[in-house]
C-alpha cells in the first residue's frame, strides 16, 4: 500500500484510504487549477494555508512515523505557508503599490 494511503488509512481507517486518498489527490488538482486561473487569490492563498496546516498538524499528531521526514514535516510545511503568506501578501502588495 503506497504512503499516502497509509496515512490516510491510519488516520480516518483503512476501508475508506483508497476513496479519500484519490479524493485528495483532486482536491489538489483543483487547488493547482484554481492557482493558476488568477481568480480571488487571497482567498486561494487563505486556504491553502489553511489546509496544510490542518493537514500537517493531524499528521503530526496521529502518523509521525509515516512521514517522508518525521516530525520535522511539520517545519516544511510551516516554511512552506511562510512562502505562500509572503507570495500573496507582502510581495503581490509591493508590485501593486510601484
């Protein structure tokens, strides 16, 4: 059983991982759509901060042994959630403003 389905399966249980592990994985693909088309940005911005900290903090709570890095995931994704608030917040302010 590959990784991402074994997290999923951990945490919500194995009968269901298959089904949401593939509803998750478009749930990203939507999410990358909805990057690129430009539409409401902030809001895009807000939830993906959202959803990475939610999804690493249960992560890191429930299934530390099944992360690529173990607890320190939990440091990427906070570095990653810096980039995405600094892309959508500081920088985009700064091109506006000259």
């Amino acid at each position: 059983m590959p990784r991402h389905q074994q997290i999923v399966g951990r945490i919500i249980g194995n009968e269901h991982a298959d089904f949401f592990t593939k509803a998750i994985g478009l749930a990203e693909i939507a999410m990358a759509v909805w990057i690129l088309s430009g539409i409401k940005t902030r809001l895009n911005a807000i939830t993906q901060i959202i959803v990475i900290a939610v999804m690493n903090i249960l992560e890191f709570i429930l299934v530390p042994d099944l992360l690529l890095w173990g607890r320190f995931n939990l440091l990427f994704a906070f570095l990653f959630i810096l980039l995405i608030y600094y892309n959508e917040f500081h920088l985009k302010n700064k091109l506006v403003q000259s």
